[in-house]
C-alpha cells in the first residue's frame, strides 16, 4: 500500500504507531537522521516530549523533558518531505512540531481542569474524551462530525500558524485536529493507533496519502 517514514529512534520505531500502521499495511522505517523523501510515501510525525519553546519564542513556562536536537532533527525531516510535496502526518507532539514549524504558539501547560480531560489518569492510562469535527472537513468522511478520541497531553496549540486551519476540537475548545491550506499535511492531537477502532490509522493515512 505504501512505505511510511516514522520520525523517530530506531528503539521508538517498535512502538504503537509503527505498529499501527504496519497493520493497515504499510510498509515503515524509522530514523531522526535525513534521507531521500522519494524511498516513501509519507512522514509520521509522532509522539513524544514537549516542544523546546525557544522555537516559538518563548522561554520554558511549563514545558517539560525538552529535547532541541530531537526537534532540529524532525524539523529538517518535515523540510525534506514539504520540498518533495510528500504528505505528513503528526499525531500528539507532531501537530504541535508543525504548528511550531508553519509560526504557530503552544500552550505549555493546559489549566488544570483541562489536564483532567486530556492528560493521563493517575494509573498512567490515556483518557477519552469526546470532539466535534467541522462540516465538510477531510475528518468528516472518515468519522462525522462527533468522535470521541485517546488523549494524554498536557499542552496544546495556542496561536494557529501560518496557512494551517482548525477542523476538530474538544468540548473545551483545545483544537484537536489541524490541516494545511495548501499542503498535503494533517495533524491530529490525539492517538489514532490507541484507538478502540483499530482501522482509524489506516484511515487517516488514506486521507493523508489521498487514496
């Protein structure tokens, strides 16, 4: 169906996302070093660490377990495949690597009323919460307007960037899905290979891959 390029350390590559989307029947590799966009199809941006907020300009108010050579690398990954107009995916940390990317803020630590809905419970185990998708929207072909998604984030996007549009939120207003206006992108801050339904990485990929 498709080789996918997961932005991630050979030891991260065993992870739920890879096997998500082995599944779907991909084909993937791993790697945070530079390589030649055309060997694939697309790009996973995944989970992770926070943002270093010196790449919004801001200074740490929040943010916790940075890693600015992590992010330098995924940022030069995410150029490679924009300038070969390979489609990119980023789930949890990765739609807010690209919003980051396209000028966009973060929020680095959501209020504490809207941790108890989008971090981990105290066991450590991914909440669920419900969203709305707007009308019309590439999500709204896979999952109508409501779904209720995995969440385990303290942070979130604060100022949109520069040609990305809002298409999901949760009730609280924390946007939980972003499209590009113009590039095959599409970021999602909740965890599609967590899901119960075991087709929706599959899914998103067709959309992001459009086949």
């Amino acid at each position: 169906m498709g080789r996918i390029l997961i932005a991630a350390s050979a030891v991260e590559r065993a992870g739920n996302v890879g096997a998500a989307a082995e599944a779907a029947g991909y084909e993937t590799a791993a790697s945070l070093d530079c390589v030649e966009p055309s060997e694939f199809d697309a790009l996973i941006l995944p989970g992770g660490d926070d943002v270093e907020p010196l790449f919004y300009g801001e200074t740490i108010r929040g943010s916790t377990d940075v890693n600015p050579e992590i992010d330098r690398k995924q940022f030069a990954l995410l150029a490679c495949f924009m300038a070969a107009s390979k489609p990119v995916l980023g789930i949890c940390r990765g739609l807010q690597l690209l919003n980051v990317w396209f000028g966009g803020t973060l929020i680095q630590d959501l209020p504490i009323d809207l941790r108890l809905v989008h971090s981990r419970d105290a066991a450590g185990c991914l909440r669920i919460h419900s969203t709305r998708i707007a009308e019309g929207s590439v999500l709204t072909s896979l999952f109508g307007t409501e779904l209720d998604v995995t969440s385990a984030h303290h942070q979130g996007i604060a100022r949109l960037g520069k040609g990305l549009t809002a298409i999901q939120w949760s009730c609280d207003g924390v946007i939980e899905g972003i499209v590009h206006n113009s590039c095959p992108i599409l970021g999602v801050q909740w965890h599609p290979e967590r899901m119960s339904d075991l087709q929706t990485m599959g899914r998103l990929l067709k959309i992001v891959l459009n086949k």
